[in-house]
C-alpha cells in the first residue's frame, strides 16, 4: 500500500514539475503550490511510514506534531538546498548535452525527499537513542531553526504565505561579485540573520553555472544588495522572484 502511494506521489511530482518547465509564463500561485504540495506530501509519506513502527496514540501525536514542526523549521533551508541539488544536476545536463534541461521535476522529488528525510531520521535517532546522530540533528535543527526565523515577522504557523506576489520578476541578471561576506561585520544583524547571512555566503561559490543558476543567483544577489536586512520571509519571496526571472530567461533570453 505504502509503495503505491509513494510511487503516485513521485509520478504525480514529476508530472507537476514537467508542466511547470513547460509553460510560457512561471505565475506565482502554481510555482507555490508546486513547493507546498511536495514539501507536505513529503512529510505526509514520512508519517506514513513511520506510523506502523510507532504503536499507540501517545507516540503517533507526537509524531504528527513533531513532523508539522519539522516541516515549518525546515521549508525554507530544504527550498534553498533542494535548488542547489537541482543546479548540480542541471549543470551535468548542461554539459553532456544528451537530455534537455528541466528544472522542476528534480526540484519538487528533492523538496519530498528531504522533508521525508528529515522527519524520518529525526524520529529513528529519537526513537533509538543514538548518541551519534541525535546532537548532529539538534545542531542541524538548530541552525535551520535560525535560517527560517530571522525576524518576529517569522514567527508564523506557515512557512510560506505567497500564492500571489504584486510584483513582476525582475529583469535577468548574471551574478556580479559576493556581497553576502563583505556586510557580515554588520552591527545590527542579529545572530540568526548573521547565520542565514554566512550560510549564503558559503553557498555562492558552490552553485555550478547553468543558464538557470545564473540568473537566480545573479536577481538573489541583486536582491540582497537592494535589501541586506530583511526577515526570512522575504527570502523567501525573493527565492519565487529569481526562479520566475530565470523561467522567463530560459524561455525568451533577453527578449523579454
């Protein structure tokens, strides 16, 4: 039972992902409700499967809330470490030549499966003690915990509120120079900006250049220059802006 609804999901996730390559135009609400629905129905699968191994009402409550707070600490770092995966695997396309370059697909099975890898071994290492993995995913919690709430406009149920954005993406731009290190002496950053702040710092060099990496990292960095302070959500918001400038780069260069 569980593999069939895992494989429905996976094909219904590559199904989304391929239309979403495939259109003209990137609008905001379906490009949200792609993250929305295979971040939840990563978490979703997690439970599923975790729910026969954990007996009795006590420990399967605690396992749904434990999951719905993975999921709120984690959407925005797995966001971010899911687009990277997908630039590694986009760049490889790119090179080789033999197959065209799709995005989406990847990006909405790498978005599950981390959620479902989150919540999984979280609930393992708890459920078995481990002395080994259970302070690297503390650590790891917590600094995702800092990366998602950079702000008291972040304390939030959702993790994400943007099925509309009242404003258009901005024009295609390649990446210039890395202006996150250059503000982290900044004195008024507080210590979970200055560690969202680091953490995109480490990562600009690490992005392989594709035609789609490099207009989302260049608008990002763009972004960042504009607005070097700002709350996780409006991360966020600016992460939708630069995938959308990039769709629109992908399907008409700089016609458009």
């Amino acid at each position: 039972m569980f593999k069939g609804v895992a494989l429905v999901a996976v094909l219904l996730l590559l199904a989304f992902g391929l239309w979403l390559d495939g259109r003209t135009t990137l609008e905001q609400w379906p490009l949200f409700m792609a993250f929305q629905s295979a971040s939840l129905a990563g978490a979703a699968l997690a439970v599923a499967w975790l729910w026969p191994r954990l007996p009795g009402v006590a420990r399967r409550t605690i396992l749904i809330v434990a999951a719905l707070i993975i999921w709120r600490v984690s959407y925005f770092p797995i966001m971010v470490w899911a687009g990277w995966v997908t630039t590694l695997a986009d760049w490889l396309v790119v090179q080789t030549g033999l197959l065209p370059s799709t995005i989406y697909p990847l990006f909405l099975l790498t978005v599950a499966l981390m959620n479902s890898a989150a919540i999984i071994t979280g609930a393992l290492a708890v459920e078995h003690k481990s002395r080994v993995v259970l302070p690297l995913l503390s650590l790891a919690f917590i600094v995702a915990a800092m990366v998602s709430f950079t702000s008291k406009d972040d304390l939030t149920l959702l993790p994400d509120n943007n099925i509309a954005i009242h404003q258009s993406p901005p024009l295609a731009k390649p990446p210039v120079e890395n202006s996150y290190f250059a503000v982290l002496d900044r004195a008024d950053y507080n210590a979970a900006e200055w560690v969202l702040i680091f953490a995109s710092a480490s990562m600009y060099s690490a992005i392989p250049p594709t035609p789609w990496s490099t207009i989302v990292k260049g608008v990002l960095e763009e972004e960042f220059r504009a607005e070097p302070k700002a709350s996780s959500a409006e991360r966020v918001r600016e992460h939708y802006l630069a995938f959308r400038s990039a769709h629109r780069y992908m399907k008409c260069g700089s016609d458009c």
